[in-house]
C-alpha cells in the first residue's frame, strides 16, 4: 500500500488540479507531503515498534493511513488533499518498519527468510507498476478520489488478517527500552531536511 500509493496518485494529479482548482506549484505538494513525513518518521516508527511491540505499532500504522487515505479521498480543497496525504505519509512510516521487522522475526534465517524477503521485495517493486496501472483505470473509470478510497477495504482486510493472524507476543522483547525523544526529534527532523532537499 506505502508504494503503490506513491505511483497510483501520480496518474491522477492533473484531475485533481482541475478539481480541487491547485495553484501554481502547490500541486506537487500532493506527493511531496507524502513522501517527507514518510520518510522522515521511519527511524522514529521502527523505534516505535521496538519499544511498543511490533504488532501493536504495524496495526496502528495501518489503521491511521487506512483513516488518512478515506479523508484524502474526501478532501474538498487542495489544503485538505495536501494535510491528509502528509498523515498518510506518517502512517506508512509507523507501518514499514513493523512489518519488515515481523517478517524478519516470524521466518528463520536462511532459505525461509530468503523467500519472505524475495517476496517482500517483488511486492514492493511491483507496487510502483501496479499504481500507475490502477491509477488510470481508477481515473478514467471511477474518479481520482478511489486512488485513495482503494486503500480502505485492503486497509481493513490488512488489519483483520493481522488481528488473527499476528501472535500477540511478537516484538515485546524491547519493551523495557526508552524512548529517547530529543534524539528521535533531532533524527526525524534531520531525515525530513533530507527528504526535502532531494
């Protein structure tokens, strides 16, 4: 959902300029929101997870960019768009770095981990072509507002599984750990400068 997001929003940009009447350059802002808090809140949402536990912060992640991307879909101004897609990007921060770290914990090293990470990997790469793909039928067909409304039922479907499916204990062994908030606002701050600059 985190890549495809980025490709699928994309294709429908020069609908929502014309709908949402974006002026000037604000328009890039619809990516740009994204990807900074995206990539700036990752180190603070792996830590997250360490410290909460690995299935608590994945399924949190999930159920805010789930909540982001239904009022990005329902965002009647460029303003709206622009808040509810960097919240998006926050979310998809808080969701990564559990779920790469459930993967890496629930499948032994070697030949296991390998093929979950191959897995992993095809399903991230391919999200981006699977966007672009989707965005236009979605546009064209329905309306931009369903690149964000897909999100909801996979959201929903993502949490369920993982309610189920997601042993409870999974990442509690760093629960002792503190959070160390001026260094993690130093970081999150550093990598959103970062972000920005490229």
């Amino acid at each position: 959902m985190v890549v495809l997001d980025i490709a699928i929003v994309n294709v429908a940009l020069p609908s929502i300029s014309r709908d949402l009447h974006f002026a000037g350059n604000n328009l890039q802002w619809v990516i740009t929101a994204y990807t900074l808090t995206f990539g700036g809140f990752l180190l603070l949402g792996g830590r997250a997870a360490d410290l909460y536990g690995r299935r608590l912060i994945f399924m949190a992640g999930v159920a805010f960019f789930t909540a982001m991307s239904l009022l990005a879909g329902l965002a009647q101004t460029d303003t709206q768009l622009i808040v509810a897609r960097a919240a998006q990007g926050l979310g998809g921060a808080i969701m990564s770095p559990a779920a790469l770290s459930i993967v890496l914990a629930e499948f032994k090293e070697g030949k296991e981990r390998n093929a979950a990470m191959g897995v992993w990997a095809a399903v991230a790469s391919g999200g981006a072509a699977v966007g672009v793909l989707l965005g236009g039928i979605l546009t064209q067909y329905l309306d931009w507002r369903w690149n964000f409304f897909v999100n909801v039922p996979v959201g929903v479907l993502v949490l369920f599984t993982a309610f189920f499916l997601l042993p409870k204990h999974i990442g509690e062994e760093h629960k002792k750990l503190k959070l160390d908030l001026p260094g993690a606002t130093l970081a999150t701050a550093g990598l959103i400068s970062l972000v920005y600059g490229l």
